[in-house]
C-alpha cells in the first residue's frame, strides 16, 4: 500500500540519512547509464509557502529529481526564543509538497541526523558576514554554512535553489561552495511577493492581523524609493527610507542598507557600483522581517 501511495503522489519522504541515500541512488540509476538522473536541492526550515514552492518546481523542471530539505537549524539561531518560536507545520508542508507535479524527495531529519557529533567548525567569509545580518546576528551565518554543507555533502545535488529574499545568504553559500569546491550550481531566484508586494516569509505567520496590514509598508517603501534613487544621494535615501517605515508606531527599522551586490559592503555614492541593492531588517512588533530593492542591476551580477 505504501508503495502505491508513493507511486500516485510521485513523492517519497525519508527521516534518515541512510535511508535517503539509497532511496536517491535507486532513483539516479533510473536515468541514462552514462549520467543517471540529476538532483535539484530546495533547503528549508518548513513552514512553507508559494515562495519556497516556486523553488521546488523551478527544481523539478530543471532536473530530474528535487530533494526538499525541512530541519529547523539550531545553530542559526543567536536567539533561543527565535528558535523555540520558529513555526513548524510538517504535515500541512507535506500536504503542499504533495501538490507539486514531478518527482520530489521529501528530508524531513531530526537534529542527530544532521549532527550526529557538534559542529565546530568555523568559516571565514571575510567582510560578506560582517554587515547587516552578520551584524545583528552574530554566528548566523556561520550556522548556516555548517547546515548547507552538511546537506549539500548528505544530498549531493546537481543544482541548489536560494530565494533572492534572503540575499546576503545566497552571497554567503556561493562564497562557501567555492571555498569548499563543492560541484553544485547555486540558483539564486526572484523574490515571491503577496498583491500588496510583502516579501513572503515564513516569519509572516506570526503576524497579527494589523501587523500584518502594517507590514506591507516595508516593501512599498522600498520599491518606492527605488522610482526616484537617482535624484538624491545616497545618505538622504537611506534616511527617507528608514524615516518613512518608522513613522508606523508597529514598525522598527533595525538597519538599512545601501552596498555593492557583490561585496554587500556600503557605497557612499550611486557611482560606486554597477550593481547596488538595499537590504532592510524590521521589526514588525516583535517578529523581524527582512527585504530588499535593487537599485542598480547589471548583467555582470551573477545571482
């Protein structure tokens, strides 16, 4: 019966890595002889929504196989109260998983699957980690090297799929991926944004109803300065930006942003870059939020 289900539903879930290894070389010996089936790789830490389902199906169509990864990574979280508040749905993300078309490999492990001795080990991202969220959350990133490696190396994917929302770690795993020389592509892909243009989030089912109303004003104003950049500097863009959310009593602005997209270090003047975003974090009462616009995009940028 299992075997059925399985078979109608075209998903597969595994708890452990054993089991997900065989489970994944019985479906690359599928393909042809000389290559086997490629691997597409969305990790998450569950409570999913249409942004992390666009992933997945970008990952089904390019490619064979997509592993969707759910573990709540402990080692991320500088705050324990964040971590402990982290919502989890397992069963209504299987529910969504189950309606995607395709062949999609559900890892759903605990922590000693992951980590079945302690991490120590420390990354050197040079300054990439230093700013914005490397600022406010200090061993953030380095948490999150340990958990993508480790799954990258569990996993062994073709290709790798990161929200743009989350954009100083995509520049953090392409700078892991090349100093560990680990063979995977990184995709990064377009934020996925609600009718009033809020970024989506996992975050965002801690929202109260007004909170959530109110949070809508991050994104607005982002994209809103992004009409008029090029008419006042750089200093007094921030400034506008951060006085605009603030004036909402519900909002907070932690910090605001404007840097090179490759660097993610600070530019002084519109001409310092060919590639410049602004990234903000905002409390939202106490649930923070994050985004960001780019003001400049050039093809040089590869994301």
């Amino acid at each position: 019966m299992h075997a059925e289900i399985i078979e109608l539903i075209i998903m597969e879930i595994y708890k452990t890595v054993s089991d997900l290894q065989q489970g994944l070389a019985r479906l690359r010996e599928q393909g042809p002889k000389e290559q086997g089936r490629t691997i597409g790789f969305v990790p998450t830490m569950g409570a999913l929504h249409e942004g992390h389902l666009v992933l997945v199906r970008r990952g089904v169509v390019e490619n064979d196989i997509c592993v969707v990864s759910i573990f709540v990574n402990p080692t991320q979280f500088n705050d324990r109260n964040d971590l402990a508040k982290y919502p989890r749905t397992l069963e209504r993300d299987v529910e969504l998983l189950e309606g995607v078309e395709g062949t999609v490999v559900l890892f759903a492990p605990v922590e000693q699957e992951i980590y079945p001795e302690p991490d120590t080990r420390l990354f050197d991202f040079g300054q990439l980690d230093k700013v914005m969220e490397g600022r406010f959350r200090p061993g953030h990133f380095n948490g999150v090297a340990q958990v993508v490696s480790r799954l990258f190396d569990i996993v062994k994917p073709d290709k790798a799929y990161f929200g743009e929302k989350d954009f100083q770690q995509l520049a953090i795993i392409r700078e892991m991926v090349r100093q560990l020389q680990i063979p995977v592509e990184i995709v990064g892909c377009p934020i996925v944004r609600e009718e009033d243009g809020m970024a989506l989030s996992s975050r965002n089912a801690r929202l109260s109803c007004e909170e959530r109303e109110k949070s809508a004003i991050i994104s607005q104003t982002l994209l809103k300065s992004s009409n008029f950049a090029d008419e006042i500097s750089v200093v007094d863009l921030k400034k506008w930006v951060t006085d605009k959310i603030d004036e909402e009593p519900l909002l907070k602005v932690e910090y605001f942003d404007i840097c090179d997209a490759v660097t993610l270090q600070s530019i002084q003047d519109w001409t310092d870059s060919q590639n410049i975003i602004g990234c903000i974090a905002v409390f939202c009462g106490e649930v923070r939020l994050i985004d960001n616009v780019w003001y400049k995009n050039s093809s040089s940028v590869t994301l």
